[in-house]
C-alpha cells in the first residue's frame, strides 16, 4: 500500500512526541545536529557529552531511546550501556 506523504509526517510526529530521546557524545556539533533534527520531528531530546552525566540523566528521567557514543572520554559505551540497564531495572521503568 502507498501511503501520501503527509499522513506519514502527521503518524510519524504524533509518534515522535511520545518519545523521549537521549543522545550521548562528546561531539558537540553532531548532538547539535541530531538533537535538532529529532526535535524537529517532534521527539523530546535530552544530551550528554560524557557518560557519567548520561547515566545520571537516565537516573533522573529514563529515556525511551538512547544513542551512545562506543568511544566516551570518561567511560566505555558499553559500560554505560549496563550502567542505564541496571538503573532501568532498579527503577521498574
């Protein structure tokens, strides 16, 4: 089935509104851009530029999506990764 376009953007933004969204790099410029991007499309985004402060943001309020960063000055994606997996399960989010 071929979809018009606009019903597409209108299903898709009433989506995106419900999604909280964290992005986590040191690369400023690119979560500039991404965070811009998604907030245009209508999602909530929040950024970090260290995993540290990532997991205390997902402590505070649990994002729906996360991207991270593999290569973080202070952590490993990875190790931040289980960081937010176990405050997920901690917190029955």
């Amino acid at each position: 089935m071929n979809w018009p376009e606009s019903l597409y953007v209108r299903l898709s933004s009433a989506y995106a509104q419900r999604v909280r969204t964290l992005i986590v790099d040191q690369d400023q410029r690119l979560v500039e851009r991404l965070a811009a991007t998604l907030r245009l499309d209508g999602y909530e985004v929040s950024t970090s530029g260290s995993g540290h402060d990532a997991i205390e943001l997902v402590a505070e309020q649990p994002p729906d999506a996360m991207l991270l960063e593999c290569h973080l000055p202070d952590r490993d994606g990875t190790e931040v990764c289980r960081r937010v997996r176990r405050c997920r399960d901690t917190s029955g989010s």
